[in-house]
C-alpha cells in the first residue's frame, strides 16, 4: 500500500504514532498476561516500523532520519 501525506498530515501521523508508542510501553510494563504482553509488543514493531517511514524534516539531525539504527530490544 502506498500512502501519499502532506507535511501537517505526516505529521499529525507521527505525532499519533509517537503517543501510542508511549502508551504501549505503560501497558506493556503494567501487564502481566504473557500472551497479551506479546501482542503488544508485537503491535508496538508495528508502530515503530510505520513511524521510521514517516521522516520528516523535524526528525532529522545532522542528515539522519531518527528512528534509522539499529533496532531496540522488545
């Protein structure tokens, strides 16, 4: 699937994107179901995944997109 955003639109995304992430890590943390925990970690590579596509001009420094590295443990 290709998505085609504005700036503000990719944006509003990311922004969205970076909340949920904040708030998967509180639930992961919180949840003691092994298999719920695993679904959300799951969810949130998902997340991470679609966020690292969405590099803006604000997530740049020095020239590398952030989010671009080697991946963190789940």
């Amino acid at each position: 699937m290709q998505l085609t955003l504005t700036d503000d639109e990719a944006t509003e995304v990311r922004d969205l994107i970076d909340g949920s992430l904040g708030d998967l890590s509180s639930e992961i943390a919180a949840t003691d179901e092994p298999t719920y925990r695993l679904g959300l970690k799951a969810r949130r590579i998902r997340l991470q995944s679609v966020r690292a596509q969405l590099v803006g001009p604000a997530d740049r420094r020095d020239g590398v997109p952030d989010g671009i590295g080697a991946p963190r443990a789940v």
